[in-house]
C-alpha cells in the first residue's frame, strides 16, 4: 500500500511540473520533449513520465507522435477559436452571477493592483491577470463552472502569456480589467458583463497576432502562430 503511495506521488509530482512547464511556456509550443531529460528534470523514472505525458495528451497539451517523440502542442487557429469560444459564453454570464455578491474591497485591491503594474513586467501582469480571473470564477460557488473554466485555463494561459507580450497589449489589458472592476464595483452586472465580453474579445484578436508582420486576417486563414 505504502508503494502504491509512493508511485501515485511520483506521477502526481511528474505531471504537476510537466504541465506547469507548458502552461507558463517554459516550453514553447512545438517544443520536443525528451523523456529521458524529463526524468532527469522531475527526479522520476521515466514510467511516471510516461504516464504524465499519456495523461497531458488527453488534455491536448502535448502531442505523441510514433517514432518521432512528444511535442507540446502547437497553438493553432482552432485552438485559440475553441478556448475563447468557451471563454466569451461563460466568463461573461459567470460575471453577471458574482456582480451583485463579489467582495468590493476584494476588487478594490485589484484595481489597486492592476493600477500600479507596470507595463513592461510580463510576468507581473500575467500573474495578476490569472489572479483575478481566478477569483471571479471562484466567487461563482459552482462546481462545474469551476471545473469547466479550470480545463480551459490549462491552455488559455499559454494563450494569454504569448499574446500580452505585444508592447500595445499590456497597457490595453490593464485597462479592460480596470473596466470590468469599475463596473463591478457599483453592482452593475450587465456593464461589467460588457466589459468582458470586450476584453475577451480583445484577447482573442491579439493572439491572432502573435507573429511579426501578420494581422489577424492572416491567423484566420489557418496558419499557426509563429513563436
């Protein structure tokens, strides 16, 4: 039984720091994955490995490919269409649900924070963009909202960290967080519902375009996104 605890705490620990790894894209995207480094890295042997990985394909953050090795998953067209197609039906309904409950002090030291973020400190402001996200889904009190949001998180953070790195993206998202705060702060559901929906919005049209000298017309003509 012991032993049985032990390898659990093993796989658990291989994909914890596997996945933790892709979602903050320490490992780019189209990266290749070398089970042996892994083990190496996580301080496993390579079965926990081997079953992380089995694990990150289901959720489609990594790629298998036989023969060839295991690839983080590019982020695509579809893939940045699909997750915020999830995130504008729900965030903003998930928003409208909290408005009139959400702790204002709460929000209040948000808009404090976002307010003296600096614009040129990505890792800073993915943190507390996460953050914040985080405890409006949170505040809903819903199990499943909670899960739903949680499973698209995984690969909207990948999304989110890649595409606030445009220079014009980071003043922009402090400023729609700040939006969403202000309207959340009076109780005015349908307003700060808006100012998601904008910010998700947004969001999307920036990461469509991540790579240099393209438009978003570009992205949604299929091509993946350069990194």
């Amino acid at each position: 039984m012991d032993l049985l605890k032990v390898k659990e705490s093993l796989k658990e620990r291989a994909y914890r720091i596997i996945h933790k790894n892709i979602i903050s894209c320490t490992w780019p995207p189209g990266s290749l994955l070398n089970e042996k480094e892994l083990a190496s890295t996580v301080a496993v042997s390579r079965t926990p490995v081997r079953e992380a990985l089995n694990r990150l394909e289901q959720e489609n953050l990594v790629r298998i490919v036989s023969q060839r090795g295991v690839f983080v998953s590019e982020i695509t067209v579809k893939t940045i269409n699909d997750v915020y197609q999830v995130r504008e039906i729900l965030e903003p309904f998930i928003v409208r649900l909290v408005t009139p409950i959400i702790d204002v002090e709460e929000l209040a030291r948000f808009d404090q924070l976002f307010e003296s973020c600096l614009t040129s400190d990505y890792d800073q402001l993915t943190s507390l963009d996460d953050e914040f996200h985080q405890m409006i889904i949170a505040a809903c009190d819903n199990s499943y909202l909670i899960q739903m949001m949680n499973n698209i998180y995984a690969q909207n953070e990948r999304i989110r960290i890649l595409s606030t790195r445009l220079p014009c993206r980071m003043e922009e998202t402090i400023a729609e967080h700040r939006e969403i705060i202000a309207a959340m702060m009076i109780r005015d559901a349908d307003k700060a519902a808006q100012a998601m929906q904008i910010h998700i919005a947004k969001s999307r049209y920036a990461a469509f375009r991540l790579s240099t000298g393209r438009s978003g017309s570009d992205y949604m003509s299929g091509a993946r996104l350069s990194l």
